[in-house]
C-alpha cells in the first residue's frame, strides 16, 4: 500500500504585541507545542483513488497543545485554532481533547473556537487526537499543515 504523508506543525508568532484594554485578536504563542509525530501517514479510505468514495485519505496522531497565556491572565478571551488555506486544496480536520480544550472541526482558511473564558494561567496545556481529511489526488509530496492559535479579548 502507497502511503502519503502530510507534515502537522503548529506555530507560533516571533513577535507579538502586548495586550491592550480594547477588543482585539493576537496571535498566540504555542513554540512548545509538540506534535506526536512530524509526518502523519496518510491511508486511502477506500484501496485507492476511487471517485465514488470522493477520494478521501485519513491519517491522524496526538498532539500536545502548549498555548502561552501569560500576557492575558485575568482577562476573558475566546481561543481559536487556525489552519490557512492549503496548495492542496481543503483540508478538514477534527480533533478530541482531553477537556481542557474544546473537541471541534476545522476547514482550511477557517478558524474554530477551542476555548472561552477567563485566562487563569500563564499556559494551557491539553493534548488532542488529530484525524486529517483531504483529497488525495492532489496529494503528490509532503505537505505542511501550519496550525496556529489566536486569542480574542473582549
């Protein structure tokens, strides 16, 4: 069986500016974020490419979520995770956590709420299951998914 692979990396703003007292989105932090494995093996959903099927190949992997908070303790702010749009057309993802995080779903070029509410410390820490979805015949080398976090404060 052929498999394909897609790089998850998670990362993380060299420079960010400091929270303000209005409403705004930044950025986040999450350099110690540490994805089970750097390459994901990706498996046909059916044996191979088959246009009923529509193509799909899966691959998934733990990831643990490591989102600096410091600089927004005590305030209350949303968190989302963010993942561009792809060379490769739409990738879907959805995850477990293990409730510290929320479980969701994302769509490349779109970002999903991962968690709201008061930032009591300076890291949150979860580890997710990571099951990525894309079409694989548009698939023809490795690719690199560049997840990345941002915070919205109220």
């Amino acid at each position: 069986m052929k498999y394909l692979f897609i790089m998850l990396t998670f990362i993380s703003s060299i420079l960010w500016i400091a929270p303000n007292a209005c409403a705004a989105t930044y950025r986040m932090d999450d350099s110690s974020t540490l994805p089970g494995e750097a390459q994901v093996k990706m498996h046909w959903r059916s044996l191979g490419p088959n246009p009923k099927s529509g193509n799909i190949i899966d691959g998934g992997t733990a990831v643990t979520i490591r989102l600096k908070t410091a600089p927004w303790l005590n305030r209350i702010g949303q968190i989302y995770m963010v993942l561009p749009q792809q060379p490769i057309g739409q990738v879907m993802v959805d995850w477990t956590t293990q409730g510290k995080l929320l479980s969701g779903s994302l769509i490349s070029g779109n970002r999903t709420l991962v968690y709201a509410g008061p930032i009591q410390t300076p890291i949150i820490e979860d580890t997710i299951n990571v099951q990525v979805h894309s079409d694989g015949t548009r698939l023809t080398s490795i690719q690199k998914l560049d997840f990345y976090f941002e915070i919205d404060l109220n």
